[in-house]
C-alpha cells in the first residue's frame, strides 16, 4: 500500500474594500490540501496570510462568510465554497 494523497479543496475567495486594496484584485481561486491541516475557515485565513502577510499586519477583526452565510474560524470548508473576507466598514 502506498501512501494517502492529500485531499485537496478549491474554494474561491473574495476579498471586499481594503483587503481587495491590498490583493490588487478582488476574487481569486485557492487550494488547500488536507496536508496544511484540517480544511478551515481558520486555516484559509492562515494560508491567505502568507501569501498577503499585509493583511495580517492591519490587526483588524475579519469577518468571514462562507456562501453567503457567517462562518467561524472553525467552520469546515468544502470544494467550490465561495468565501468572502470583509473588514469592518466605516463611514457616515
């Protein structure tokens, strides 16, 4: 027997005001494999990170839904999710 393959989630991620400043783009697509950990709101947000650490470093709360519907960093994430990452909004 051999070894396992990871299993392996796309989801498609989009981002709203500042965080889509930041990415320079407002949706894009994003594996995530069983081998970078459990397939989370939480892990999601990790893996974003590293790839725009800036967004990290606003320190900013983020709220998340996953298809159309509030999700938690424990929310498990399924292929084809559509996630969207939204930073509180100001204004008046």
């Amino acid at each position: 027997m051999g070894k396992e393959r990871p299993e392996v989630v796309i989801v498609n991620v989009r981002l709203f005001a500042s965080l889509r400043e930041i990415a320079g783009k407002g949706q894009f697509t994003l594996q995530l494999s069983s081998k970078d950990g459990m397939m989370t709101v939480g892990n999601l947000k990790k893996k974003i990170s590293e790839i725009y650490p800036t967004i990290l470093s606003l320190k900013i709360p983020i709220a998340v839904a996953v298809n159309g519907k509030v999700a938690n960093d424990k929310s498990a994430l399924k292929d084809l999710d559509e996630v969207a990452l939204l930073p509180p909004v100001t204004g008046g």
